[in-house]
C-alpha cells in the first residue's frame, strides 16, 4: 500500500490545494507514482473524467501535476452548493441528491465507506498519496463527524504538516490557535507547520519561528514564498476575480455570477499577453468589451433573476445589438435563450418557468437526471463572427441538469450570439486563437500582436516553477523522513 502524507490548513485558502498540487510534482519528479486523494470537496469548480464522474477541479490540477489521469476515487465526494444552507451531493462522481446542510451532517458518517474504499484503491496502486484537508481541523462545533481532516487522517493513519497563510497576517496565532484547539492524539498527528505565501527575507521570521516551534512542539518544516504559478484556483476564493481591471488590445469581460462555477473555462485566454480578462458584477464595471463571456452557474434561474435586477442584462442585450461578441457557457448559454423551465423544481428557486435573454433561439427545460460526460467532434454549420471553427475539432466536458434545443451541444447561435454546453471548449488548441482573430479582424488589430503562446508547455512550465517553490521552501529531507514515519 501507498505512503501517505496529508496537508491541513489553518482556514479556507491557506493555499493547501497548491501546496499539494507541489508536492505531487515534486513526488513525480523524483521518480515516484504519486496520486492525490481529498475525501470531500465543497466546490462549483469541477470536472468531468473519461469515464464520465464528476469531480472537483483542485485534485485534477494536482492529477495533472503528478503527471496521471483525473479520476474520480481522488475525491469520492462533492459537494456544489445550491443555496446558502444546502448542497448537490455528488458520492463516487454520480449525484445523489440534494440535502441542506444539517442533512448531510447527520448523514456524513455513512459516507466513509465510500471513501476508504477510494482511498485504498487509489492506495493500492501508487507509491504515494498527498491528501489534502478541507477548511480547518479546528472547527471544534463539526470535528465529532469529520471525515476530511484528522477524522480522515485517523481513518488512513496520515501524518499532517499545517499550513498558514502568512501573507493575511496572523500566521503565528493561526498556527499555534489550531493546534491548541486539537485533542492529544489529533497534535501528535501534526509532525510539523507550514508558513505560506511570504513575501520578504527570512531572516526577518527566524526569531517567530523559533517561539513557533516551542510554543507548538513540532518543527516549522518550511517558509514557501509567494508563488505567482499561473494554476487554476479551487473556487471562488481565487484572485482571479480581484486582478486589475486594465483593458489591453482586446478586453473580454466575464459576468461573475453570484453562484458562478467552472470560472478555470476561461483560463486560456489570460494566456496572451495583450489580452485582458475581467470578472464584472455591475453595469459601471463592464464598460465596452470586445467580447462578453456568461459563464456556468449552480443555478441560472436565480442568477438569471439576478442579472435582471441588476441592470446587466440590459447592458449585455445593448452590447450584443451593437456587434459585441456574445458567449454562454453552460448556464449562460441556458440564460441566452427564450426560456428556462424548471418544472420538477430540480433548482430549488421556487419558479416554474422563466423568460430568458431571448438572444438564442433556444429553450431550456432542467429534469432529474443531470447530464455528464465528456465529449469531442468537428465544428459545422456555424454561422457569423465565428464562422472560422467551422472543420475544427473540440473536446470538453458536460455538467447540466438542463437540455436545450439547439443544433449541437459544442455550439449554438450565429451573427455575433453563441452558447455551449462544453466545458473545457476554449482549451483545445487553436479554438481561443480563432475566437480572437475574428475580433482582431473586426478591430483591425494584428493577431500577433494579442502575444501568443504554447498553452501545453506553459501550463507545464507553471507546474514545475510550483514544484521549485514548494521544493526550496520545504526541508524535503524532513517531509520524506515524515513520509517514511521517521518522524
């Protein structure tokens, strides 16, 4: 069976998912077969694997870095909330339904053989598995039916390392408040503390560190720098959505949703230098883009409502009769069209039936059984601004519970108006190029001044500057000695 190692944090967005993502790189680097296992993930970022689970999107970014396929027994459970007290519940990537929050807690333990049995195949088949934790493990109101921190490090005899974010501040306090709040047997898990995203000399931590180190008993196994790692983000956390709102030569400006999810679609095109991507939440801020992107979301009929009140579906309609590029993904795609029906209440929004933007001549009706695959083909019969894909292949992946008429589900609309199902549809090559060609062509702009480059190698190149992070910030010698229960 696998070594194991497990990384907590002292909050959400302590910068577990990357440090893990790190470390499964640098496991692979160093000859090892290195998978990463999370045992329950709460998240509107996820992903569709080969075989057609669902997953979230953090243990593909570390299956990536580690070199493997994504597969659904890395995060045997999901969680995608719908409303502020309840969630999808997705067990072995197929949903089981919906439940509030108390539902789900009261039901939690059921769910750990689902886990181990994910965990000790994956186990069974790697040299080693970098675990990550959820949240804090000091959330002492949930800790009697954890199964994601040190319930789950007790299940799989896992020892921990934790991490705090330094660049927040408070890091000390968070390091030594977390472990204070732990039982014995849960301390003696922790081998050693983390101190995340700094920015600065060392120097300047060293006399902290030592006070850190005999206030909570173990060693501080590393100081890692602030990394700018160009890797996709969990959830919407992420700084994607504070980046500096500049208009370069081409500006793309994606409607951020309230319940937005699957943001990382729209990644590639952050990838030209010359091309400026903006999540936007009011009519001030959307300003006059070259394109306007509505993205998935956990529930298109209240943001659609939401779009409405906000005078941003007025904007979009005014920038879309003026020859602005339009693009829906997903539920943004549903939203483009003449109606959204929800007859058997599969969104919970307390609404049969809604008008839609009326930009797409589709309807969309959501039922039980959710969609869920992954899907690829050759572009046809497209019309209009993006008339150039047509002949070009694509690949993604589908989440929907909705089905909407239209020719094909990698692309609907014509003019200068289209919507699709597919997740993933930009990061096939050669498809963001031709988007933004037609725009060029539109402004007069020469492509190659948008800067471009090989999407492949610079997402490799992204983690490998990670793994050379986490490797010179961490004594690797100390994390393999833990890893081999040296420790």
């Amino acid at each position: 069976m696998a070594k194991n190692i497990m990384i907590q944090g002292t909050m959400s967005n302590a910068g577990k998912s990357l440090l893990c993502a790190g470390l499964c790189r640098i496991f692979a680097q160093d000859g090892y077969r290195v998978a990463p296992f999370k045992s329950q993930n709460m998240a509107l970022n996820s992903f569709i694997t080969r075989a057609g689970g669902e997953m979230g999107r953090a243990q593909v970014v570390q299956a990536e870095a580690a070199g493997i396929e994504p597969d659904t027994r890395m995060n045997p459970i999901l969680l995608k909330p719908t409303t502020d007290v309840g969630s999808q519940v997705i067990v072995n990537g197929k949903v089981q339904g919906n439940m509030k929050a108390m539902e789900y807690y009261r039901k939690k333990r059921e769910f750990i053989p689902y886990v181990l049995e994910a965990y000790n195949s994956l186990a069974s088949e790697f040299d080693i598995i970098v675990i990550e934790g959820a949240g804090s493990p000091a959330e002492i109101n949930l800790k009697q039916e954890d199964i994601v921190n040190m319930g789950l490090a007790k299940l799989v005899d896992a020892p921990v390392l934790l991490v705090g974010d330094i660049d927040r501040g408070g890091v000390f306090a968070q390091l030594y408040g977390t472990i204070a709040l732990l039982e014995q047997d849960e301390r003696a898990r922790i081998k050693g503390t983390i101190v995340n995203k700094f920015r600065g000399d060392r120097a300047i931590l060293e006399s902290g560190l030592k006070t850190l180190e005999e206030l909570c008993g173990v060693p501080v196994a590393g100081v890692i720098p602030y990394t700018h790692a160009d890797i996709d983000d969990e959830d919407s956390l992420t700084e994607r959505f504070n980046k500096s709102a500049e208009r370069k030569l081409i500006d793309i400006a994606v409607i951020r949703l309230p319940r937005i999810s699957n943001f990382t679609d729209f990644s590639p095109f952050e990838r030209y230098g010359n091309v400026s991507l903006r999540y936007v939440d009011s009519v001030a801020e959307l300003y006059r883009p070259d394109i306007i992107i509505l993205p998935g979301t956990k529930s298109t009929i209240a943001d659609l409502k939401w779009l409405r009140q906000c005078g941003l579906e007025a904007a979009v309609h005014k920038a879309a009769n003026s020859g602005t590029l339009v693009f829906g993904v997903c539920g943004g795609y549903q939203m483009l069209g003449r109606t959204v029906s929800d007859p058997e209440q599969v969104e919970a929004a307390g609404v049969a039936e809604i008008l839609g933007m009326g930009l797409l001549e589709t309807d969309t009706v959501f039922l039980g059984e959710k969609v869920q695959s992954q899907t690829s083909g050759v572009f046809s019969g497209i019309g209009g601004m993006l008339s150039g894909l047509n002949g070009m292949r694509y690949s993604g992946y589908e989440i929907h519970m909705g089905r909407s008429e239209a020719e094909m589900p990698a692309l609907a609309g014509a003019g200068n108006v289209y919507g699709s199902y597919v997740h993933g549809i930009f990061d096939t090559p050669g498809i963001s190029d031709t988007i933004l060609k037609a725009v060029c062509t539109k402004k007069g702009i020469d492509f190659n001044a948008l800067d471009t480059f090989d999407v492949s190698e610079y997402k490799e190149r992204q983690y490998d500057m990670l793994a050379d992070a986490v490797r010179n910030g961490l004594d690797m010698d100390f994390v393999y000695r833990v890893l081999n229960r040296e420790i």
